[in-house]
C-alpha cells in the first residue's frame, strides 16, 4: 500500500520559506532502517513520522535527518500538528499529543499561529572546543553548552547574518550542533540565531524549534528575566519563532504552510 507524505513550511506563513519538514502519518509500526531511508529520499533537515497510540492518548512522533534520528526537533513537530488539523484528523480545538524521546509535547492551534509546549534546555558556561572559534570564524564573547548543542554569542546580528562557517571542521565536533547568536539589530525581533548541524546531516538548519528551547532561557537570563521573545533565524530562508519561557518548558509558536502532498509507492 501507498504511504502518504506531506512536505510543510514551518515557523513561515509563506510557501518556499522557514524549514522544510517530511510528515509520514504511519497507519501501523514502521521499521526503523525504512524511516531512516525515507528521510534520506526526502533529504530535508527532518521527516516526521507519527502514529495514532492504540490507548487513544495521541500520537508517538519520531524525527529523523537524512543521518540520524534526533531526541527532539521543533519545526517537524509543528509540521505534523499542522497536517493533523489541516486533514481533519484532530478539529481545531482539540489539542495534539505527542509522545517523544523528550517525553510527551503538546500543541494548540491559535487562530494562524500554532503553539508547542517543549521542555526548557538550558545551557550552562562551558569552555569552547580547540576547533570551534576556528570553524566558526567570527569572535565569540560567550561559549555555552546544553545537551545537545553548543551555544556562541556573537557581537552583532551583522556578524551572524556574514558569518561562513567550516562546515567540514565543525563535522569533527563531538556534538550534535552550534547556534549562534546576537541581539537583533531590527525593532521587529529581540535576537537573532543561526543553526549548525553537519554532525547529523544537516550543514544549516533553516529554523530550529529545538534551539530556541536554549536561546529563550539563555536571553531570557541576559535580559533580567523577560519571558516573551520574538526571534528570526537568519538563514536563507529564515524564519520566526514566538518564543515564551514559562519555568520548566518553552511554549513556541509559529505558522506553517503545506507545498507538497504525495505518495511513497
């Protein structure tokens, strides 16, 4: 039997902008070499693939880059609440359940805007690897690391937007990426980021919902505790992201646009 898959936009209200991610909604368990293929015919930065729970308590989501299965990516998940409420399959009042490596996330849909409950991923003041300033090429004025990923702070947004990485030398990293960041510039965003991730396939993520459960607490902390921010991340695509930091957890909002609906024969 065909698969249907979708291909969404997210963190964008506009087709051809924000992050691509592959939605799979899987009417029965998946092998896991066969996802990992899927995600790498589809070579976007994720594919998402969900399965309604037999207790009727949502739905298990797992992410794949064209590498590797990751713990926990944002804009796939925005992705697949957006096709579950655009397919009819949950009404627009009715909030998505999604059980993950990261445990369970939730969204709600705001009118145009999509809401996600994640958890917070602080990072904490680490010494920067031999290689990372080199890689990155630009002066770093703060090195941090999460769980997942280091975090650079850089002195302006100009410096993030110029800024061309050695994407074969930040691949030697032992991590799974590096965002970089600043103040924005423009009234309209409070910071800027950038997205680095060749360990796992993914050179520059055009949007990352997952780093921004970093960025928020880390300016959230900088900015003597202001808890509601509106990014951009800066790559060719670009992208926003609400960001409001509520304890524990990190609620992100963004829109998504669906360019593609197909079948995997």
């Amino acid at each position: 039997m065909a698969q249907t898959i979708f291909q969404v936009d997210s963190f964008t209200n506009q087709p051809f902008a924000g992050n691509p991610a592959g939605v799979c909604i899987l009417p029965e368990p998946a092998d896991e070499t066969w996802m990992q293929h899927v995600a790498r015919e589809m070579n976007l930065s994720e594919t998402a693939f969900l399965q309604q729970r037999s207790d009727g308590d949502g739905y298990d989501l797992r992410w794949f880059t064209p590498a590797a299965e990751v713990d926990l990516c944002g804009h796939a998940t925005l992705a697949s609440a957006h096709i579950l409420w655009e397919t009819g399959q949950l009404q627009d009042d009715q909030e998505a359940r999604f059980h993950t490596r990261s445990g369970l996330l939730t969204a709600s849909k705001k009118r145009e805007w999509i809401e996600m409950d994640f958890p917070s991923k602080p990072e904490q003041s680490a010494t920067a690897p031999r290689d990372l300033q080199k890689a990155l090429g630009v002066r770093m004025i703060y090195t941090g690391r999460n769980q997942f990923d280091y975090l650079v702070e850089v002195a302006s947004e100009e410096i993030v937007r110029a800024m061309q990485p050695d994407i074969t030398l930040l691949k030697t990293l032992p991590v799974r990426g590096v965002m970089v960041t600043s103040r924005a510039d423009s009234p309209d965003y409070d910071f800027v980021s950038r997205f680095f991730a060749p360990a796992v396939g993914v050179n520059e993520d055009p949007v990352t919902g997952s780093a921004h459960c970093c960025l928020g607490p880390y300016w959230s902390k900088k900015n003597a505790g202001q808890t509601e921010f509106r990014a951009f991340q800066a790559s060719a695509r670009g992208g926003i992201v609400r960001v409001k930091v509520a304890g524990e957890r990190v609620i992100l909002g963004g829109q998504a646009v669906t360019v593609l609906h197909g079948k995997l024969l």
